[in-house]
C-alpha cells in the first residue's frame, strides 16, 4: 500500500517489481517516489505502469494525496511522478531473490499441475490475464500469485535465450 504519510490510509498500491526511488524513511516507512504511467491524458486515478502498454505495476487511487505530477504523453498514456509512504521492509536494492522465489514457486506449484509454460509463450498482457484463473486453481493468495506473475510478466519481455 502507499500511503500519503507515514501509516497513513492508502491512496494507492505498488506491486512487486515496481521501481521507486528511496527519498527517506520515517519510523517503519518508506519515502518512496516512482515515475510510471496512466492510461490516460490527464492524472486521475487509475493502474500504474512502467511503460506505455507495458507491465501493470500499481494503482493510483487518490493522485492528489500521492503528489502525482504529470509528464510526457505517449500514445494514450501519460508519464506520472508520485510519492508517498511504504512499508520500509517493503522496499528491496535487487529483484534478484525475489525472481529466484518466484520462478521456484512457479516451478513446483504450477508444475504439479501441469507441464509449465516458456514465460515466451504469452505477452506480458496475456499472462496477466491467465494468472488469475491458474492461481485460483491451484489456491494461491495474491500475496503469492503476484510475485509469479511479475516474474512471468518481465521474464515474457526479455529475449528468448538460444536464438
């Protein structure tokens, strides 16, 4: 959750793999501060993403309260700054172990159920279209199917090894 200030009701979420800049701490908060996108022309509450039709990483829900500033426009998109407060432990300097858990957990949990899939094999759109339906069958919290998916998500926009 981001909140406005520290342990603060949330004006917004960012999900895993969401970049932020640590701008202090305060307590057990985070000052936190990331440029991302909306899928709009103006700032207005919406999902966050880190690029123009690229990876889902958030929700603004109050772009007041998160200090939103607006930028450039691309394509039915707008460059977004926001700030607020996050959980300090919240906030990682390297994605590394947190990809290595995910692609275990998607190894053992979706490969008990299946064989698994290339990450290559869907777009990053389509794998987060596939997800839910998977991690409801296979009984996982959002807690656990979203770190999978990120993982999915950004392993689907790196180049296929081999070619």
């Amino acid at each position: 959750a981001l909140a406005a200030a520290p342990g603060g009701a949330a004006v917004g979420t960012l999900l895993v793999s969401a970049p932020v800049v640590m701008l202090g701490t305060e307590g057990s908060a985070a000052h936190v501060g990331a440029k991302l996108w909306l899928k709009d022309s103006a700032v207005s509450a919406g999902p966050l993403y880190s690029a123009p039709n690229g990876i889902e990483l958030g929700r603004v829900d109050d772009p007041t309260a998160a200090k939103a500033k607006a930028g450039e426009a691309v394509d039915g998109f707008l460059a977004v700054e926001i700030e607020g407060y996050v959980a300090a432990d919240a906030v990682v300097a390297s994605l590394e172990p947190i990809w290595q858990d995910a692609e275990m957990n998607y190894e053992f949990t979706c490969g008990a159920c299946h064989t698994l899939h290339d990450p290559h094999e869907h777009t990053a759109a389509e794998w987060a279209t596939e997800m839910p339906t998977m991690a409801k069958n296979a009984n996982l919290q959002l807690n656990e199917a979203m770190p999978i998916l990120k993982w999915l998500q950004t392993e689907s926009l790196k180049p296929k090894s081999g070619n």
